[in-house]
C-alpha cells in the first residue's frame, strides 16, 4: 500500500464492547486515482500515521526537555526553572548538542502501530485508535505498517 494523504478532523470516544476507544476521526484529501488505496483499508489494520507536529513556539528547558527545576527554598528566588550548570569549566565553552531552551513543535513526527476501528467509504472518513501528529485540519500521511517497525 502506498502512502494516502488525509485530513485531521477531530478526536473523538466510540464503545466498542463496553470499553471506551478514543480514536481520531481522518477525512481522505489525497487524488481519485490513490481512492482504492484508501478503501483497502479494513478495521484491526495497523498504520503508520506521519505528520507536523503542533507548534508550541520558544519553550524552556523544564516543558522542552523535563529538566527538574531547582529547589523552592534554601535561598533559591528566581532560579526554580532554570538549567542550572552548563558544563565544566575545563573546556571554557560549551558543548554542541547541549539541551537548553528555544523551539518546540512544528516538526515531522511519526506514530507507528496505530489501530484501524471503522472505514467509511461513502463518507471518505476513517477512524484510528489513538493520537495522531498535528492540529486539526492538517495533512497526513498513512501507511500501511511494516514488520520492522513492530519490533522494539
């Protein structure tokens, strides 16, 4: 299967034998001549779901990387959200790769082993298990997940 282009509609809860799925609602964009494509999908299918992520714009350390904070006591005033050390003082620079605060988002994300739960073919809507990258009203793509990607 090749990949499908798709829209992000919304998230949404089914019941499905007495249990709560909370799937993401997807609406087929791509060309007429990919529609078959489309409709090989059945229910219980796994995907690979890749798109933008959402933006979150220039974040600090603690919401970008988790860094813990420093202590709210002990004399500590304005430091509760700041990285704390750099680097040691030996190299007198600081190292490349160092996590520190700046941009957040709006990168390429893939989500692996997502469930199919229902294809609608009149309708051009399918419905996944689970979350799927980016904002509502973005484009996606879907792809049938292959046995590598299984492995952890």
């Amino acid at each position: 299967m090749s990949k499908i282009l798709a829209k992000k509609i919304r998230m949404t809860q089914l019941w499905r034998n007495d249990a709560v799925l909370p799937v993401t609602v997807l609406s087929y964009c791509g060309l007429e001549a990919q529609l078959p494509a489309f409709t090989e999908l059945t229910p219980g299918m796994k995907v690979r779901i890749s798109g933008t992520s959402k933006g979150k714009g220039y974040q600090g350390v603690v919401k970008r990387h988790g860094f813990h904070g420093g202590p709210k006591s002990h004399g500590q005033k304005n430091r509760l959200r700041a990285p704390g050390s750099i680097g040691s003082t030996a190299p007198q620079r600081v190292i490349k790769g160092r996590r520190m605060a700046g941009h957040m988002g709006a990168v390429r994300v893939t989500v692996r082993n997502l469930t199919v739960v229902a294809v609608d073919a009149e309708a051009r809507t399918i419905s996944v298990r689970g979350a799927v990258p980016g904002m509502r009203g973005s484009k996606i793509e879907i792809r049938q997940a292959t046995a590598l990607s299984t492995k952890s």
